[in-house]
C-alpha cells in the first residue's frame, strides 16, 4: 500500500479536484467493499481474466468487440430502450414477452433453432437453463472442438454476433430476409476468417525486412533524452540518460517508483527526466521513448486514461514553462541505456 502511495505524484496547486477512478460496485455506486477490493486487485484481476480470453479468441475484432459488450450486458435491447422512451420492451416475434439480451441470444425461438443446429446434442440442456452470466462465463471459455474442427466459443461468439445483426437488419431493414440454413452461414464465416489469417499471416511473414536499430544522436545544439519505466516483481522503476549530439553522456538518472503500471513508470520516466534537464539548464530536448501509448499520449490534447493523467498535466506544464521538447518513438533497442536504468531502478 505504501508503495501504491510512493507511486503518486505530490499535489500541486495546478492540479484539479480529486475524482473516483474505479467502477465502484455494479451500479456504479460507491460502497467500501468496491474500495477494499480495488486496493487488494481483485477486480483488476477479475477482468483482466476475461479481457485477455475475449481478445485472443480468433474471431474478427468486430466480433471481439461485441462479447466485450456482452459481457457488461451493454445491448440496446427493447427492454433497456423502452425506460428510455423508446418503444415496448417487448420481442418483435413473441407475443407479450420482454427483449432481453438473453431473449434475442438464446430463448427466443428465432435464436433457439439457430443453436439446435449447432449444439451437440448432450449440451443443449445445461445450454437453455442457465442463467445470463454463467451462460456467458461457461460458453467463453468452452474450447471444446466441435465435429469440423471449429472451437465451440468461437462458434458461439460468431452465433451471437449474427443473432444480434440479424435482429437489427429485421428491425430497420423491411427487405431483409433471415438466411435459411444459419449454421451454415456461421461455420463458414469462422472457417473463412481462419483461413484469411492464415494467410495474411504468411504474405507478413514473406514481407517482413529487418532493419538494423541503434540509438540516433540528436541534432546539432539539441540534447537528447531517453527515458524508459519498468515493472519488475510488482514495483516499478524509471530511468533516463541525458547525451549531446557526439552522444557523450551528460548525466542520468535511475528512480524508485512504487507500486505502478509500466505505463505510469514510463510516464515518471519522461517527468523526472525533462525535470533533470530543466535543473541543468537545457532547454532544446528529443525526448527520444520506446512507448508508442506515452507517445501518442503526451502528443494529443486529451489527458488520456485517469490512471496517468496528474504526471501527462506535470509534463505538459514543462512545455509550458519554456521547454522544448520534441517526441520521438524509438525502437526498444534503441533505448537500451533508458532501459537497463529503469530496471535498476526497481531494484
Ligand atoms: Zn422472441
């Protein structure tokens, strides 16, 4: 915990009110037990889980990005339009029951002959009875492999995208028709993204140049600044080397963090490396990083995620008071010195 504190920029008057960061409890409510199991990681855990099991499913990303939604149950069905003044909560085929997401997906007669001709035959009972979570956490991380070779959560993730589009091109398109032999449909959909992978994998590969990276020295009256954060054994470290354009080394440094993320660790990088330059009277900086995320960070106007916003407002007060810096991403190996500082830093 005091490492987590350690890893906190000191307030600053510049700085604005301070904000909860953390979903809170399910309603989005604070509660001391939301607090308590975000200091111990549990929900950070939680969803990391999840997250990587989504994002590695060999699926297109559209169809990624629909489980995501699935998975905080974030569907406009009827049922969560209709408090919202937009129609009857109820299915456009079933008399008088509510569209939930669970109704379009599985139970509604439309959905379940789709699945009656995908199921294997001893899964479908435990398939129609659960409720909403379980179905979804158990089907995710079902890789089973079916008859032809398809893994069964893929399958399933395919079918819900489908089931869903299908729903909406019924609802605002009069001349759309649902396809008669859907499980065919599906099957082929999967096959055809795993085989245009493949195979766009294979024309990379043949493409692929290697290119020798080494680190570039700034330009004439220009010092340049790498900077680098690390993550080691849970405690995060920063580091960074000042060199002049003959790339002779003016000074470095190599910093304790606490407890952070790399990419707060490459953001205390950046900070206590243009502090170190500011204290030496450079002014002219290529600040040079291998983190393409603080790149594009510190490079637009927005203040980015939550967790590193108080260090990006530090360093753009820098620019501010007369720095200037100009950003480059560099390869990993080309920042090596950055490198082996932040790891040291960890120690
Ligand atoms: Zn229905």
């Amino acid at each position: 915990m005091i490492n987590r504190i350690k890893a906190l920029p000191p307030p600053q008057n510049t700085d604005e009110d301070d904000e909860r960061i953390w979903p809170g409890d399910r309603l989005g409510r604070f509660t001391i037990a939301s607090a308590y199991n975000l200091l111990c990681g549990y929900c950070e855990l939680a969803v990391d889980d999840m997250w990587n099991n989504i994002w590695k499913m060999e699926v297109p990303e559209r169809v990624r990005y629909f489980i995501w939604r699935l998975r905080y149950g974030r569907l406009p069905t009827n049922k969560a339009c209709h408090p919202w003044g937009h129609g009857a909560p109820y299915c456009g085929h079933c008399v008088g029951v509510e569209e939930s997401i669970i109704h379009v997906l599985r139970d509604c007669p439309l959905a379940h002959d789709v699945w009656n001709h995908l199921l294997p035959m001893q899964t479908r009972l435990g398939f129609f009875t659960c409720h909403y979570h379980s179905w979804f956490q158990h089907n995710m991380l079902n890789y089973e492999k079916l008859e032809g070779g398809n893994e069964w959560r893929v399958v399933w993730a395919v079918t819900c995208y489908h089931l869903w589009l299908w729903r909406n091109k019924e609802t605002f398109d009069y001349e759309f028709v649902r396809p008669r032999y859907a499980s065919q449909v599906i099957h082929h959909y999967v096959e055809n993204y795993i085989s245009a992978k493949s195979s766009s994998s294979f024309i990379m590969d043949k493409a692929r140049i290697n290119i020798n990276v080494r680190w570039e020295a700034p330009r004439n009256g220009w010092i340049s600044l790498n900077t680098d954060g690390a993550v080691q054994h849970g405690v995060a470290g920063c580091g960074g080397v000042l060199r002049d354009y003959q790339g002779n080394w003016i000074t470095g440094f190599s910093k304790f963090i606490g407890t952070a993320s790399v990419f707060n660790a490459e953001l205390w990088g950046v900070y206590a490396g243009l502090c170190l330059a500011r204290q030496r009277g450079i002014n002219n900086i290529e600040l040079q990083i291998d983190s393409l995320a603080v790149v594009r960070n510190l490079g637009d106007d927005s203040l980015g995620s939550s967790e590193g916003k108080s260090l990006v407002r530090r360093v753009r007060n820098l620019f501010q008071e007369g720095l200037n810096v100009r950003i480059q991403h560099v390869y990993r190996e080309a920042n090596r010195v950055a490198d082996a500082l932040a790891s040291m830093g960890c120690e």
